[in-house]
C-alpha cells in the first residue's frame, strides 16, 4: 500500500529517527534506490532549493526527475487534480508537487497510485522541518525539550513545527505578533497533545531567552505580496539580529529556512555570523528529502 508525505503529522515518532538514521545512511552511501524510476515534480511556486535538492535528490538515487511548471500543468484550474494524479500515476513512480492550496496535495494524495510527497504548501512545509531537526541533531542538540524559539510569522513553517511538537517532546516559544498566529486546529491539537511546552510569547527577547534555536522567516510569503508593506510595520519589532540574539544561549544556532529578505526579518550579521546555521538547513534538505523519497518511492 503506497504511503504519502503531506504533512509531519504523517508520521510517527520512530518514523521521523528512522528517516534521520537513513538520512545519515545514504549521505555515505552509493545505492541506487530509484534506479529505473521516475518521480514528477510540480511546481506552482517559484524555488531555488527546494527545485535543486529534489532533482538532485533523484538523480545521486538513480531516477529520473520530470520538472512540471504551473502553466504547463494548471493544477487545478486547467485540470482537475484527480485527472493530474491519474495520468502523473500511470507515467511516475511518485510526485512532488510545491503548492498554494493543501487541498490540492490531498486531492492529488487521494486520487494518485503513486506516493505524493509535499514540496510546500501554504499550511505546511514538512520537508523543511524534518531537514531542520537533521540539522539541529547534526549539531549536537536534539534532545527532550530543546527550546526552540520562532520570531515572526505564524505561516507554514510553524504549523510544521507545532505538528512535530506533536510527537516528539520540545519547549517551542513563539514570537508572533497579534492578527499573524499559527492555524488554530494545528495549534490547539498539538497543545492538547500534551507532549512539548508551547507557548506564545509576544515579547521576542522573552522568547529567546536562554533559546538553543532562533529560527525566523520571511514576513511576506509569495502570495501576499500586497500586504509587503504592512506587515513590515507589524514585524519590526521582530526582527532577529544581534541585540535579540544575545537573549539566547551563547551557543545558539540561527536558522531560516531561506529566502531570506535581508534587513527586514534578519540582519545580515545574524544571517552571515558564526552562529547561523543556514547553509547547512539548505544542504540537509537534499540528504533528507533522499531518504524520504528512499523509504516511499525506493521501498527502502
């Protein structure tokens, strides 16, 4: 039975050690699990590494990788996601599709023979999460309860995060301004989980405080580029740069999952300094997304 990835709530705890453990496993190893395989790639949104590390993905796997753009496919809107999956299914062996509405990759997930992973989508982001806990273990600071302190936009990314706070034991802090707040059903179930302490802190240097993690995002995501100029208004105050990171731990590691917009949501000496972390962010994203598409397409 074909198993699909659209969200970190798919997964178990043991699942998401097991995808680390083959993560670490296929960075030094040379098997070929997607030899003879293809796996289509729909884009509806402009990227640069979430295109790259799935391609390239594919390629050090031994498949083959077909690049879709929104105007070729109109995912949709020219066709119905039930019609894509059907067709994508008798040509593929999996797809990843990066959209705006999660209702598409559900609708893909239902009508596909094949496993649909998300690439993006304006709910979720899991591939970036699972990519961030592989970079935070890599550092040696995966542990119960690591804080992990998020300033800014309650988007996609957050909703990953709670998701994951969900099942393995974190301290999430979240430094979000008033009207930005996460999705309420993600919110309230992964408080009711009972799992990880999460908390809304309005003040960001109360959110850092003593944080093993300062992660942020960009304030204006693709799409709501008409409200660029207010909300650079309603997140000044959140900006994570060097007074800010002081709060945190010495030792802290800042992440973002890029793009990032230098000198609004992060300054460059926070982005570029000896505590950022974001190129290794970028660099895992290829590792992890090889052993999602391993362990689902490959059968690993």
């Amino acid at each position: 039975m074909k198993k699909d990835f659209l969200s970190i709530a798919d997964l178990s705890k043991d699942e998401i050690f097991e995808l680390l453990a083959l993560t670490d496993s296929l960075k030094a190893a040379t098997t070929k699990p997607l030899s003879g395989k293809t796996v289509a790639l729909i884009f509806q949104k402009p990227s640069l590494r979430t295109r790259v590390s799935f391609e390239v993905g594919v390629v050090q796997l031994g498949g083959h990788a077909v690049f879709l753009t929104d105007e070729g496919v109109g995912l949709g809107v020219r066709e119905s996601a039930s019609d894509v999956a059907h067709v994508l299914s008798r040509f593929n062996n999996g797809i990843v599709a990066r959209v705006f509405d999660h209702q598409l990759l559900l609708d893909l997930a239902k009508h596909a023979t094949v496993p649909v992973i998300n690439a993006l989508s304006d709910l979720s982001h899991p591939c970036q999460i699972l990519a961030d806990i592989y970079t935070i273990q890599q550092h040696k600071k995966l542990r119960d309860y690591v804080k992990i302190a998020y300033v800014g936009d309650g988007n996609n990314i957050v909703n990953s995060w709670l998701e994951l706070s969900s099942i393995i034991p974190l301290h999430l802090t979240l430094a979000i301004p008033h009207g930005y707040e996460p999705d309420k059903a993600i919110y309230e179930k992964a408080q009711n989980a009972r799992v990880s302490k999460i908390e809304i802190i309005r003040d960001p240097k109360n959110a850092v405080n003593k944080a093993d993690v300062v992660y942020t995002d960009t304030w204006t995501s693709m799409g709501q580029e008409q409200e660029r100029t207010k909300r650079i208004y309603d997140f000044w105050e959140y900006q994570v740069n060097t007074p800010l990171i002081r709060h945190a731990k010495e030792d802290v590691l800042v992440m973002h999952c890029l793009p990032a917009h230098r000198g609004e949501e992060i300054t460059n000496e926070a982005l570029d300094g000896r505590q950022s972390v974001v190129n290794d962010q970028a660099e895992n994203r290829l590792h992890v997304q090889k052993a999602i598409m391993a362990k689902l397409i490959g059968k690993i």
